[in-house]
C-alpha cells in the first residue's frame, strides 16, 4: 500500500484541528493528505467582533472547504461547548452558566445548546464532564463538572447527555477515569493521582457507569498517571485502564477518544516511535490532534501519522486492533447526522439567553 494511502488510514482516526478562520496551506496539505474523520474548532475558528450574520457566513465558508479538502460527505464536525469558561462562539451564541450550576436546568439546557450547534453544523460536542469536582483547588475541571459528589454528578451528567442526545447531537463523556481530584493541569504538566482501583469504584467511576448506562457514544481519556493502577503510562496509554476498566468492567462498547495529544502532559510521549501503536493496544481508537496549544505544527500530526504507518508495517501496531476502532468509528459515523450551517431565529436566542438566567438561578 502506498504511503498517501496509509496516511489516509490514519486519518479514519483522527479529530484535526483547523489554524484560523480560512483554511492555511497545512491546513489543505493535512485535508486532503490525512483526511481526518472529524475537525475539532475553536475561538480562532470564529471571526471576532463581526455582526452575527457575518461570522457565520465566513464560519459556514471554512465548513464547505474542509469537506472539499477532506473529500468527505460524513465527518464529525466538534466542538467543547460545555458552557461556563469552556466557550468557542460568538455572540449571539447563549452564554449558558458553568455544569455545576445548571442542577435541574440540565437537560432542557443541554437541548438549547445542542439547538444553537447544529445552527454551526456541529454534530458533536466534547461534553458532558463525567468529572467530580471532588478537589476545590483543581485547576482545570472545578465548576465544569456537574457535582462535587458523585450521585449529583452522575444524575446531573446523566441529564445534559440525554438532552443533546434527544435534539441530534453527540455527547463524549470526559475525561475517564476521572480528573476532578488533580491539583495539576494536563495542559501543562502530567497530573498523578495516587488512587486505587477500589477509590475509583467508589468515587470517580460512578458518573461514567450511569452515562455508559445510557449509551453514551464516546469516551474521552485524562492524560494522567494513576500510578496504584499503572505505574508506567497515564490513562490514554494504559490497557490496564482502557481496556481492563472501561472495556471489561464497566462494558463501554462505543468509541474511546483521547484527550488532545498537544497538551503538554502528554505530547513530548507521542513524538516517541511506537507511542500512537501502544494506545491503539491500550484500547484509543480516535486521537485529537487540536494544534490550538503551544503554537503545535502540522508536523506533529504528520510525525504521529507515520508512526501510525511505520508500526503498521513493522507488525508493532496489531492490524486486527485499527480494523476494530475502525468499525467502531464506522459505526457511529455512519448514524451521525450531518447538518448545515444556518441563522437561528433571533426568538430562540432570546428563549435560550431567559434559560442561561434562570439556570444560573437555580
């Protein structure tokens, strides 16, 4: 097989993010070369400080132009829209409160915001947080998650799924096995968090059981070491957490995610040969590669794509483990809906921002 055309198997894989608000030269280098399976935008996606009708004319631009680089007709087109901090769009897109505000407002919160994202053409969102806001000084989750105790954040989660489930929109529960209790930032550094198996149960994983319960598509891994259950390698490199705790115990039988691979906790480990063939095996079978953190090059995504090839053809990266995450890509890809970009109705808008109020009430 020709090596443009195992690249190509290794975007099937791979969430690509995008460098602005027009496509670059890597950017349709990487398109039509890799053709990922899905894009991940961000606020640089998005013209600033323009009308709405214009950012999203020129955002509705950048859509067509990556399914004409990518030559795809099916794509998971993303997005973290968790609401609080966690915020890409412009106005008037609702500014709807933080998870650990919206208690009962869940579920019809989470239905106005999966509204507002297929207006954007976006069929996923990295959401809910199955995290627990169990460490007050966590850096990273705090109010993203939807309690600080697990029952709260596992009905809560529970609900904002089923809302973006109920109006066409993909929900992803993160970040497995739980990243609530770290006192670190996996942006920045690797966290550890010196848990057992028997704390998780009874803490960490009790929002991510109640989610699989409900069959919750995706999964996304935490870059963070748990080294009581693995010593070695953090979540998104561990069998012993992938597979033998989320595949085996708790079932989970749709796709696993990683966390973005620039964050720092983890990018210098995949730029090592043999690292992307050792998550394939732990139990990943889609990788985010935003470059929306420390200026990350498209060369980066092309040195992870050829590590792909490269494992492949040295029998280091076991054929029948891609074929799996493959048919589990295949399988969702093929019940997701694509949508178009198009102008929300101004009376909607004015609903969902009545909501945001109410709910930072509750």
């Amino acid at each position: 097989m020709p090596i443009s055309q195992e690249l190509k198997r290794f975007g099937h894989h791979l969430i690509l993010g995008i460098s602005g608000t027009t496509l670059s030269d890597d950017d349709k280098r990487a398109l039509n070369e890799l053709r990922p399976i899905g894009v991940i935008f961000f606020a640089k996606n998005f013209l600033d400080s323009t009308p709405y009708q214009v950012w999203l004319e020129s955002f509705k631009d950048l859509n067509n132009q990556i399914r004409e680089y990518t030559e795809r007709d099916s794509m998971f087109m993303t997005l973290d829209h968790e609401g609080g901090r966690v915020i890409r769009t412009p106005l008037p897109i609702t500014r709807f409160p933080h998870a650990l505000l919206l208690r009962s407002h869940a579920r019809e919160v989470a239905k106005a915001t999966a509204v507002e994202l297929k207006s954007l053409g976006i069929n996923l969102s990295w959401a809910p947080v199955g995290d627990i806001f169990s460490y007050p000084h966590n850096p990273v989750i705090g109010p993203r998650a939807f309690g600080n105790t697990p029952e709260i954040a596992a009905k809560d989660a529970r609900e904002y799924y089923l809302g973006l489930q109920e109006s066409g929109i993909l929900g992803c529960a993160k970040h497995f096995p739980g990243h609530g209790d770290t006192s670190k930032d996996s942006h920045i550094e690797l966290p550890i968090l010196n848990l057992t198996l028997e704390d998780l149960r009874l803490r960490e994983l009790i929002p991510f059981k109640a989610l699989i319960e409900v069959q919750i598509p995706l999964i996304m891994t935490a870059h963070i070491l748990f080294p009581k259950i693995d010593a070695d390698v953090p979540a998104t490199l561990s069998q012993a957490i992938l597979k033998t705790i989320l595949r085996e115990e708790l079932g989970f039988e749709g796709v696993v995610v990683s966390d973005d691979l620039d964050m720092k906790a983890i990018s210098d480990m995949f730029i090592k040969a043999g690292t992307v063939a050792r998550s394939f095996h732990a139990g990943c079978d889609l990788f985010i590669v935003s470059r929306n953190i420390n200026s990350s090059s498209i060369e980066t995504t092309y040195q992870i794509a050829e590590d792909f090839v490269d494992s492949l053809r040295k029998g280091s990266l076991d054929e029948s483990v891609v074929e799996a995450a493959r048919e589990r890509i295949d399988k969702l890809l093929a019940v997701t809906p694509q949508y178009t970009v198009n102008a929300l109705d101004k009376d909607i808008l004015l609903q969902h921002s009545q909501l945001a109020i109410a709910s930072s009430y509750s």
